[in-house]
C-alpha cells in the first residue's frame, strides 16, 4: 500500500473511546451551507494581485487531486490575481495535531483563505476534543488576522455513505458543522455527489486494480474506499468546490470579524509547538543529519529533528497550562517510551505499529485536561523492545530486512503545549 494512503487507515482503525447516538444531534446533509461566506477573499480575487490560500488536512488534502485542482481552477477562474498555493496538509493525522501546528504551517504563510478538511480523520474522535480543536484554529485565525476567510470542507470514506445516503452528516461533519454555525463558517461536503452516484449504481466506491477493468462502465471512486482517484474522486471533489464557489459569490460583507464569546469553554485557541530543544535533555541526544533520511525527508514540518537512541535517555520539562504532548515520527528503527506526568505512574507509549515499514510523522498526548498551573513531564526511551514482528503481522507485513527494525530510537521535533514552558 502507497504509506500516504496507509496513513489514513490509521486514524480510522483506532478507537478512542465508545461512541453512543445521542452524543451529538446529526446535521442534515447539504452539500453548501454559505453562512458568513468568503467575501474578504472574493474580493482580493477579483481585484488581482497575490492572493494566499491554505489548506491543511490529512492525506485526501495532500494527495495530487482537489487541492491543486482547486488551486488551478481559481487560477483559471480569476487570471488577474496571481494565487499562491500552502500546502499544510499531512497523511493519517487529524485536528487534534493541526490545532496545534496551525500557526507553523498555515498562520506564518499570512493566509487569505484557509480549507480545513478533517471530517474523515477525526472520524473515531470525541466531539467534545474535535469542537476544542476545530474551535482552535479559527479563534488563532482571527486573532492573527481577523479577515482571514475559513471553509470547513468534508470528504468521505465509503463507512460513511449509509449515513450520508440518508441525509445526515457523520458525527465529526456534524460536530464541525455546529463550530461553523456559531463563526458563520462556510461549510462545502464534497462527497454527496459520491453518494448520489453511489445510489444510482453509476459509482463504485472501491475496487482493485483488477476489478476496475471490469467496471468501465462504472465510476470507480478509489481502490480502497478512502483516498479518490484523481481523476474519478477528487475530480468530484473539485466539481463540488466549484458549484459551491459560484453560490458563494456576493455572500457576506467584507471586513474584519470580532470573535466574541466561545463556543466551547477549553478550546484550544492556545495551542502551539514549542522547539524541543527548549526541554531538558539528558546525556544521549543529538539532532539528526539535516541531509540523511529520515530528517532530510520530514524537514518542512519537522525542521528540526532530535534523536535518542540509548535506552534510557530522558527528556523532560516543566509547564504552566493544561496540555502537554510531542509532535514526532514512528519507524522501524522505533520502540516505545515511558511518559510521566508530575512525578506519576509511567505509562507505555508504543512509536511502533504495524503501519512502521517506513517513518511517518506522529503525535502522542502526555496529559490533557490538567488543572491550569505547573506541571512537569519525563520522557524516557524504554529498554523494552515491542515484538515488531508480531505487531507488523496484524497487517501481514514481514520484516524484510532485520538491521532496519533494530533499535529503539526515538525522533522527535516539538512540544505540543497549552500554556508555556518554563524559561520560554
């Protein structure tokens, strides 16, 4: 499998925590809810001149398909304004890391418009965490600048077309969808169209390579039920974008906006990365070769990339806040941690799964939902080797080379904090 469209997978095979009905109220299925619009960026748009769009999400935004897609028809849509395209998105990761790079990768871009597309990756998440997250970054984003425009864009797995079919959002959509309405946010689901063809049987949402040469009279949606083809899936995506974009035009008055009171107490409107190298770090770090793998190939969101691989090593710091967490990457070379909080019961934390043929980038919490005041936290890279092999056949992969998966080395790049480490 292409490791960015396993990264997804991920996300939706883990269970964070049991899922009853009546925890959220489904939102009715719309493919456009126009709200407050977009009108500080249509109107940069049609004036000419640079115009900065964001997108951040996981591996359906930074896959080839409807970002530069939508990226290219605004180019062709507006030929005076010369846009400029950040790319902030990242595979198998969900709102509860990008709250907390929000300001690194899309808010030091300075901006005009901001496409968050989480839906899908927040599928298994608490309504309660995705409502702080998703709260987050628009307060961070009208702080920064208060004319930033923002769209909430959904994209679907084939788990969530019975839903859809009918008429509700899944609940992380929905979840979204009441941050939207109490910020005026647009809102644009790419996937009905999907689930309309689906239900005419003039679409398929899966089916291998073998099988989509016997489906030439069908759509084929993509090969595994999650990341589209480009030019069959995304392609909807993108005609979705563009429906919705005309209803859009002349929607809302432009301006700066006030961000008044929140939606939810404990939103993560302070989320931010702190570089790792504020910590205290014991005898057996280093930084990792700027220009050898992995560093070389995570360096645009992991510029720096710190190294342990002594059992034993510790990192540690102490915070004032309420949320503590490290933003690093899992590999074959990896192992598992041992994490501490204010002098507390260890807890095992594996940076090995069965998806850890390569590195990707990850993210683990320490501690959420602390008292606001000190706290500190010790890391340290545990002697106990995870049964890799063992851990990799859940998912029939094999250790093809054993001087790849020895070791337990740990890499890590960033505090994720909600408060201030002291000394900062």
């Amino acid at each position: 499998m292409n490791p960015l469209r396993a990264l997804l997978a991920i996300v939706l095979l883990l269970s964070l925590a049991p899922v009853r009905a009546a925890e959220i109220e489904l939102a009715d299925a719309v493919e456009l809810r126009a709200r407050g619009g977009l009108p500080n960026a249509l109107r940069k748009l049609a004036a000419g001149g640079e115009v900065r769009i964001a997108y951040i999400g996981g591996s359906i935004t930074a896959a080839e398909g409807w970002r530069p897609m939508t990226t290219r028809w605004l180019t062709g849509r507006y030929p005076e304004a010369r846009i400029v395209e950040i790319n902030a998105a990242i595979g198998g990761t969900g709102s509860d890391l990008g709250v907390f790079r929000f300001r690194q990768d899309v808010l030091r871009h300075r901006p005009d418009l901001v496409f968050i597309e989480f839906a899908v990756n927040d599928g298994g998440a608490p309504v309660d965490q995705i409502h702080k997250c998703m709260e987050g970054m628009v307060r961070q984003a009208w702080v920064a600048d208060p004319s930033i425009d923002i769209c909430f864009v959904y994209t679907l797995v084939d788990g969530f077309v019975p839903t859809l079919a009918g008429g509700k959002f899944p609940r992380a959509a929905s979840a979204m969808e009441q941050v939207a309405n109490h910020y005026a946010i647009p809102t644009i689901h790419m996937g009905l169209e999907v689930v309309r063809l689906a239900g005419e049987g003039k679409l398929v949402m899966k089916a291998s390579p073998a099988e989509r040469e016997k489906l030439k009279d069908k759509i084929v949606f993509s090969s595994d039920g999650v990341h589209p083809h480009a030019e069959t899936g995304h392609r909807l995506y993108l005609e979705a974008i563009v429906r919705s974009w005309e209803k859009l035009i002349g929607v809302g008055t432009p301006g700066s906006r006030a961000l008044g009171q929140p939606f939810v107490a404990g939103h993560y409107q302070a989320a931010k990365l702190v570089p790792l190298g504020s910590a205290r770090m014991g005898p057996g770090w280093r930084q990792a070769p700027a220009d050898q793998s992995p560093a070389r190939s995570f360096a645009k969101f992991l510029p720096q990339l710190w190294m342990a691989k002594e059992p034993g090593t510790e990192l540690s710091f102490a915070f004032k806040g309420t949320y503590a967490g490290i933003y690093d990457l899992l590999g074959p070379d990896c192992g598992q941690l041992q994490v501490s909080v204010d002098g507390g019961q260890p807890k095992s934390v594996l940076r090995f799964d069965s998806y850890c043929t390569y590195h990707r980038m990850g993210s683990f919490v320490a501690a959420r939902d602390l008292p606001d005041g000190r706290h500190t936290v010790t890391i340290r890279v545990d002697s106990t080797l995870p049964d890799k092999k063992a851990i990799l056949a859940k998912r029939n992969e094999v250790i093809d080379n054993p001087k790849r998966y020895e070791g337990t080395t740990w890499y890590a790049g960033w505090i994720m904090v909600i408060g201030d480490l002291e000394g900062q």
